[in-house]
C-alpha cells in the first residue's frame, strides 16, 4: 500500500477545485451568452416591432398601430415584451414631440385633426408627455419665448385631444390671462407716458402675478404713478373750484382718498370745497327772464379759402362767421354779462305717479349774470368745409386739451387752439371763469352721413375704422369732462317739414346706430335747416320715442314752448347774414357793425334777394 504525501493530496484537492472552477465558469459563461443572445434577440425583435409601427404611426395606420401595441401587450412576456414596449412608447413619445413641435410652429403640410385623433387612440400611453408638452408650451409663452397667437392656436388645435380637455382649457385660460395681463401693461405704459396716471395705475393693476417680471414692473410703476397723480388732483381740483364746480372738485377730491385714504390734506379740501359750495349756492338768485340760444356753424379758420370766389363763396358769406368775428362776439357776451349754462340743466325729467314728467326746472344763477347757450351745428367736417376753409378736425393736444388739426392755404399742417369754436371758449372760460355757471360751455350738433368731428366712423367696414373710431371716443371722452354736451342734428341733413315718415326712421335710426352710439344718448334734437314738425306729427312721435325731450328749430328772436312731455326751443342763427341785415335783433347780445369783418367778406347781396 503506497503512501500518499500531503504535498500530493494538496495538489490533487487543487485540480478538483480548479476543475470545478473551470467547470462553473462554463457554466456561467454559457449561461450568458444565452441571456446575451436572447437579449439579442429580444432587442432585434423589438427593433423589428417599432420599425414596423413606426411606419404604420408615420402613415397614419392608427388603427393597425393600437391593434400591433395591444397585441404586443398581450401576447409578448419577459424581456421581449419589456423592451417591445418600451420602444413603442418611445416612438408614441417622439411622435408626440414632434407634432407638438410642428404646431408649434404653425406647419402647414401637416393634418392636425387626422392626427390627433390618431394619437388620442393612445392616450393612455401618451398622458405624461402631453402634459409635459404643454407645460413646455406655456412655459415658452410665459418667458415670452413664442408669441400669444402661437400660443393660443397651439391649444386650440390639441383640443381634438379630447381627454385631456380640461387641462387644455386650463392652459388655454392662463395663456388667456397672460395676454390681458400684457396688454394691460401695454395699455398702462401708454397712458402713464400720456401723465393719465391714474388710468395706468388701474391697467397696472390688471397685470398678474403669473408673470412675475411684468408683475415687478407694474409695482414698482404703480408707485410712480401716485406719486406722479398727487399733485394733479390738487390742481385738477382747484381748477374745478376756480370755475364753481364745487362738486365736480369734491368728487375728484373723494377719488383720490381711495389712492391716498390717510391723506390729510385731501381731507381738508373736501371739507373746504363743501363749505365753499354751501356759500356759492347760497348767494345765487332765481333767473325768471328769457334764455338765449345762440348758434353758429363752425368757423372760417381760412377766409382766403372761403372766399375765393367759386360758387360756395356766398354761402360761407351768409352761413359762416370768421375767427375774428367770433372771438368779439364771446367778449362782448361776456362784458354784457352773460353766462354759459348747459341746457341740460333747464330741464327735469321726472316720474311722477308713474308718468315721465318733462319740465323747466328752476334756474338759479349768480346775481345779474343773464343765461345763454351756445350750440354749434355740423361739428363734423364735412369734405366741403375742409375744401372752403373750416379746419379738419378735433384733436388732443399732449397736454389733453382739445385743439385742432388742418393744413393751411400753404399746404402746412396746423394744429391750433384758435381758429375754432371749441378750444376758443376752452380759453376764454380757463381766463373768465365767470363766464361759464358750473363749467358749462356749449352743445355740438351731429350728423352723420360723413362721420363725426372729423373722424369718418360712417364707414363701418373700412380697415380704418376702429382707429377713427378710437380718434374719435379721445375727443368725445375730453370734451364731456369740459363742459361740452351733444346734440342729434339727424344723420343725413334733411329738411324734416319736407320728407317722408320712412325717411324719418331710417334718418334717426342710422343716427342711433352711428352717432349715439359713439357719444352716448342726448334728450337734444336740433332740426336741420330749421324745418321742424308739429307735435302731432307722426314724425315728431317717432323722434320722441327715439329718446329726444328738447327740440330746437330757428327764429329771429328768443322762443321756448313747454309742455309736460317735451320743450320746443328755438335758436337764433349767427352768421354772415344775421350781422349783415339784423343788426338791431342782436343789439342786446352785441352790435354786428362791430364785430363784422369786411376786410375779408365779399359784398352781400342786396338784401331783397333773402337768404337761402
């Protein structure tokens, strides 16, 4: 029996575990390779997979590509299946990216609703990646990296994506919000760089905190513009009480205590401005005695124009005054100490046992002033009066007052606060306070067949109409806030006495549809040409019902009839022809030998020839 030496046994036990080792590490290696090759294989087949419905995504085969994915689901296990689905989201997932990214930009070679619909066949698979993606789209407008048209035609074209409609409309909502918040702050920029600071403070306010940026700014202008506001409600106050609008500065005074509530010196105005108006009030004295309504067309600002001799030449003689004639008429009113009162304010319109009740009110004024109202007729610029020396149009200049813009005989633009009737009294009332009770100043009568105060709102369907609207509504808005109230003077111009019922109501309609709508409604009806209608008339009945109280015609001499329904006034005409042939009428008012202005008229006709 031989003997085995440790050394040997030790080497012995050595293979084995060598072998058992090399043994294992095939096994393992086997055992790899196979996982490897199935791997392979599973990978191989998924690739196969989504080439396939890849294709069938890209040639809008929805259908066959939500039967292949449910197959897939169903049908496949382990790793096959695992990869197969995964790399079928993938493609859902870069589809859906990729027709994100084309609406967004607007592409037009793609079919929006085909393919929305077919992607919403997936929306279970598809969820999270669209609500990445209009996160992504939402956050791109807020940092202001796409434009809000995108933006929002982005929304409404995934709303074919029915199941996600709530968060769509969500998304749409706030890029909503994001585009008022925008324009507000547009809007607010604007008026603050106009110094309508409080107007801006309220667009500021409008901005939302979603846009935190534009939030900041608002704030910070905010603060700019109150401080800015402070010292111009003083003056705009004082202003008011200068003119004995005692109420008009409290109200002024009372909205500024809503920006500034602890201020003092505020406070103290008011209670001040109150007393005033107690006083103010108390010294007036009834005015029993007769109203006089002058009115005039507008002004001869170019008389080199007017007068040159074409066939219009002796209308602007006998219908027009010039500049010059206008502003001595104003001061000789003045100097015979007669105020401006609004007409408005000769009536009141009550109910009384469930009745309207239309009737003069008691007129209080200051002691030995005398009444009288001033309208003005066609303060629309028509093309005849632009081409025969009339200016064009009302404008605002940048301190917010209204002047007027026209060009000149030398071809130059003009804008001017003195060559018509509007901004001449604005001056002469801002120098004469007394010269206005309550900061009255004049009715403007308006047509509308060729727009309104220059500005051609008649053409509702030219591309140009919202912004002479716009130009006009400026001017409407300034010159209620100074004073001026308006007048139906029709739509068309005609002579009411002389045209038929229908052309009546086609006439008023038009002008409510046109006119009213632009200045707000008016109880002032001011007859063209004079030619008014009796009571009886069905004519009159439809003016009534359109809203009209006070109806103005033209006679030589002061004339009021008042009924409990309605105030029938007329109007004495100043013109060419009134200061030519009566003289003696007027003499009360002033005397037309000195106001007339023959350096500049052409002779009148003999006066047996009338007027027209």
């Amino acid at each position: 029996m031989s003997l085995i030496t440790p050394v040997k046994m030790k080497m012995q036990h050595n293979y084995i575990a060598i072998g058992i080792g090399i043994v294992a590490a095939l096994i393992l290696l086997s055992t790899s390779l196979f996982f490897l090759f199935n791997l392979y294989q599973a990978d191989k087949f998924a690739q196969e997979k989504s080439t396939k419905f890849s294709s069938l995504i890209n040639s809008k085969n929805f259908e066959q590509a939500l039967s292949m994915y449910k197959d897939s689901n169903k049908n496949l296990s382990g790793t096959k299946k695992e990869k197969t689905i995964a790399k079928l989201n993938k493609v859902l997932t870069t589809n859906v990216d990729t027709f994100s990214n084309n609406l967004l930009k607007q592409k037009k070679d793609i079919n929006e609703l085909e393919i929305t619909k077919g992607l919403s066949l997936f929306k279970d698979k598809i969820s999270s990646e669209l609500n990445t993606e209009f996160d992504r789209v939402y956050n791109l407008y807020l940092t202001k990296g796409i434009s809000y048209t995108k933006a929002s035609a982005y929304f409404k074209s995934m709303e074919a994506f029915s199941f996600k409609a709530g968060i769509i409309k969500k998304n749409e909502a706030l890029v909503e919000s994001l585009s008022n918040s925008r324009t507000s702050l547009s809007n607010a920029k604007k008026l603050m760089a106009d110094k309508a600071y409080i107007n801006a403070v309220v667009e500021f306010k409008k901005v939302t905190k979603a846009d935190p940026a534009d939030y900041q700014t608002a704030k910070d202008s905010i603060l700019t513009c109150l401080n800015s506001a402070y010292p111009v409600y003083l003056k705009d106050a004082e202003d008011y009480k200068v003119k004995f609008q005692f109420r008009a500065a409290c109200d002024l005074l009372k909205e500024a205590l809503t920006y500034y509530p602890k201020d003092a010196t505020i406070k103290q105005k008011i209670t001040d401005y109150t007393a005033e108006e107690v006083k103010a009030d108390s010294e007036l004295v009834p005015y029993n005695g007769i109203v006089e309504h002058l009115f005039f067309h507008p002004l001869i600002a170019y008389p080199e124009k007017a007068f040159d001799g074409d066939f219009m030449s002796n209308g602007y003689n006998d219908w027009f005054v010039t500049v010059g004639e206008f502003n001595k008429i104003i001061q000789s009113l003045y100097d015979k100490n007669y105020i401006l009162i609004d007409i408005n304010s000769l009536y009141e319109d009550t109910m009384v046992n469930g009745k309207e009740v239309f009737k003069r009110s008691k007129l209080m004024l200051p002691k030995n002033k005398k009444p009288v109202i001033i309208s003005v007729d066609d303060i629309n610029y028509y093309q005849y009066m632009i081409d025969n020396g009339d200016v064009y149009k009302l404008v605002l200049d940048k301190d917010g007052n209204v002047e007027t813009y026209s060009i000149n005989p030398k071809g130059e633009v003009v804008y001017s606060r003195d060559n018509e009737i509007v901004p001449i009294i604005d001056k002469f009332v801002d120098l004469h306070p007394d010269f206005s009770f309550r900061g009255a100043k004049g009715t403007l009568g308006l047509t509308g067949y060729q727009g309104i105060l220059g500005y051609r709102t008649q053409k509702l369907d030219d591309p140009n109409f919202e912004t002479e609207k716009a130009g006009a509504l400026k001017v409407i808005k300034r010159l209620k806030e100074t004073g001026w109230n308006f007048a139906s003077h029709s739509y068309g111009h005609p002579a009411m006495a002389k045209i038929t019922y229908a052309r009546v109501v086609k006439d008023t309609d038009l002008w409510v549809k046109e006119v009213e709508s632009l200045i707000g409604p008016t109880k002032i009806y001011i007859y063209p040409f004079g030619s008014t209608v009796p009571a009886n008339d069905p004519k009159f009945k439809y003016f009534y019902n359109a809203g009209f109280r006070v109806f103005c015609g033209v006679g030589a001499r002061p004339y009021e009839k008042d009924t409990s329904e309605y105030i029938m006034m007329d109007r004495r005409d100043v013109d060419g022809y009134t200061l030519n042939y009566r003289r003696d009428t007027f003499l009360p008012l002033y005397d037309s030998n000195l106001i007339i202005d023959r350096s500049v008229r052409p002779a009148f006709q003999p006066l047996s020839t009338g007027k027209n």
